[in-house]
C-alpha cells in the first residue's frame, strides 16, 4: 500500500468516526417530541394530585402529571412524576398543579 492510499484511508475512516460521533451526540442530546419527565418532590400535603393532572407554568398549560407515589427510602416524602411538553420551562416555585 502506499503513502497515498494510507492517507486515503486514513481519512475515509476519519470521517467516518467523527459522523458517528457526531450522530451519537445528536441522539444522546435530541428533543423527545413526548416532552420530558421531571421527578419532583414534595414534603408537603400533595392531597388531591393524581395522575393525569395539568401541569401548568404561568396560568398556561404546560404538562401532565405522570405518575404520583411515596419516596420508599423516606415515606414523608411524595415523589410527583411530570411530563412538560416544552423544553424552553426552567422549573421554580411558580410551576403548579
């Protein structure tokens, strides 16, 4: 093989690893188009809250809760699953249900 065929290949098999990075970040960083899950926890009375209840963030509708149950290392605790629709919400204390 020569000197050029070398660096042919080389570079074939150089492009092609870097495109497969390149797509493993792209799958790894991709956006659900189901929105993400959230798991919250709450010390406080959470009575009333069940699954399938809106979520919303400034009076608008942002989610869904998925799935409410008790924190099995800490039974005081209530751990609240929720779906946002929308990546663009930064969860604080204005997020209600």
């Amino acid at each position: 093989m020569t000197r050029s065929n070398r660096l042919l290949v080389f570079l074939v098999v150089g492009t092609l690893l870097a495109t497969l990075a390149v797509f493993a970040f792209w799958l790894m960083t991709a956006k659900s188009p189901d929105g993400r899950d959230f798991v919250i926890r709450f010390s406080d009375d959470v009575r009333g809250l069940k699954s399938g209840a809106s979520v919303t963030y400034a009076e608008v509708p942002a989610g869904v809760v998925t799935d409410v149950r008790l924190d099995l290392q800490d039974p005081s605790v209530v751990l609240v699953t929720v779906r946002l629709e929308s990546d663009d919400i930064t969860l604080d204390r204005s997020l209600s249900f």
